[in-house]
C-alpha cells in the first residue's frame, strides 16, 4: 500500500511518527500552515513557521524516505486577530517557493466578516499564482459554513477542480460532491470522521475526487488514520486498485495541478539540510 496523506501537521509529530508512517507506506504528504494552538502576535513568528515548513521540515520528513510538501496561508482563527492580517502581504512571497502545492488552509472558524476578507484575499492569490486551495470547513455549524465556503469560492471565480473542501461528513458530503469541489476527510480517533464511516461514503459517493488524510497535530489524533482506512476498504471489498485510487493518486492528482509535487524516491538518511534548502539524493530510476 502507498500511501500520500495530503492533510498532517507534522510539525507537531516525532520522528518516531515519521519512522511508523514509512513502515506503513507513507511515501508523500502535505503539510498545510495551521494554527499552532498559541496565538502569535506578529508577523514574524508567522514568517519563522513558513520557513520552517519549506525548509527544516522538509529536510526532518527526507531522512525516513518521506516527501514533505506544504501549503501556505493566514489560517482562518487568526485572520481574527488584528495583529496578524498583515501575513496576507507576505504571503506571495512565500506562494512562488518550490514545494509550496496549494493555498491553505484557508475559510471560517467562526464565521466572522474578518475570515471572510482574508478567504477572499487568498482565493484571489491562488488565482494569481495557479495554485490548488485547501479550504478548513468550521468545526461549528458546519453545514452553514460550508455552504458559504462553496459561495465565496464560487463568486471568486476560482475553478472548483481546484479546490478541497476538508473536514467533511455525512451532513456536508453531498452539497461539495455536487459543486464539482474536491472532497476531504479528516480521519480521527473520536471526532471528525472515522475510517468505518469513511468507507461508507466512498460506498455512496465512489472514490472520484475524493482525499483522505489523517490531520494529525497536537490534539488527539493518529498519524497512521490513512493506512487504516486503506486497511478498512479492503476488508469491506474494495479492491487494491480502488485503495491506491483513494490514498495515492487521489492527492497526485489534486496537488499535481501545481505542477510543484516531488515524488522521486528519497533513498532514507540522503539529505543535507542547510538553511531553507534541501538537497536531494533521488535516484534517476526512482518509478512512483
């Protein structure tokens, strides 16, 4: 089973996560910017954590074979913050870097008319510089929010293909199917999504622009939820086929539209580290 977990906040993990998720499959992932549970007071402690994810972690996912990309954005709880909104005239600097495959995330929290300035801003830089988007569905009234999510990306004008609606369920699935957004799912131990109810779904609504991802950051979570649902569709009569599908050529495809994905082999403990730049030991004849 390969595995490309398109949603993890691996900052927030160890490298003994990364050691499991290789053994597990995990050959790619996405690590979209994300509220770090401490609320930052300037723009600087964003610009540190951009650099940290295009940059050391990076390098911390090539020594256990993993291929680490990111998205970039102001994430919606803090675009909240007065002190923050500033991030939004850094962010094309950031946008143009090389692994740098979405906006995101990007949407509501709370539903505030400040989340919506900044979603709208970022919509419009995915737009300017050919970026897929990530967009956070709140973890309240979130049929209402998601709902509007679909609005504003339609009244931007940015294509719905390239868009993921994320953190998704049973209430919201059927109204982003239909918008012709890709659809997300944050599996969880307790909360969001499981990977039974996960293969529900994919029963109903068939693996076509679909992306399952495991989300797993500081909270209680499981880096591991992506090969638990491979394992779940398996056991339910979904073929291999239909697995590499869901957990592989799912999120190529989404994050290829960046033309930004890294997916040669990264042989484990083949990689320097200096500064913000990686250098890269990947065999010529690495398939994927």
């Amino acid at each position: 089973m390969r595995i490309f977990d398109p949603h993890i906040h691996m900052t927030s993990r160890t490298t003994a996560d990364y050691e499991a998720m290789y053994d597990a499959g995990v050959r790619a992932l996405v690590e979209p910017a994300f509220w770090l549970g401490q609320p930052r007071t300037n723009v600087g402690s964003f610009t540190d954590y951009f650099d940290g994810l295009i940059g050391w972690e990076r390098f911390r996912a090539a020594q256990f074979g993993i291929r680490h990309h990111c998205t970039i954005a102001l994430n919606p709880k803090e675009a909240n913050d007065p002190r923050c909104t500033e991030v939004l005239d850094v962010l094309p600097r950031y946008l143009a870097k090389d692994g740098v495959v979405a906006v995101g995330e990007v949407g509501y929290d709370s539903m505030t008319e400040a989340e919506e300035h900044a979603f709208a801003r970022q919509l419009e830089l995915a737009k300017e510089f050919a970026l897929p988007v990530l967009v956070h569905t709140p973890h309240r009234d979130k049929l209402a929010g998601t709902r509007r999510t679909l609005d504003v990306v339609k009244e931007s004008g940015v294509p719905p293909e390239h868009v993921v609606v994320d953190h998704l369920n049973e209430v919201t699935v059927g109204m982003v199917a239909e918008s012709g957004c890709w659809m997300g799912f944050s599996i969880y131990p307790d909360t969001k999504m499981d990977e039974h109810r996960m293969v529900r779904i994919l029963r109903e609504f068939g693996t076509d622009r679909v992306l399952v991802n495991s989300a797993a950051d500081w909270g209680k979570s499981d880096p591991l939820k992506t090969y638990r649902t491979g394992v779940a569709m398996l056991a339910s009569g979904f073929g291999e086929s239909d697995v590499d599908t869901v957990l592989w050529g799912n999120p190529v495809s989404f994050y290829g539209q960046s033309g930004r994905l890294m997916l040669d082999e990264v042989p484990a403990g083949e990689s320097t580290f200096e500064g913000n730049s990686v250098l890269r030991g990947a065999r010529p004849d690495a398939v994927v």
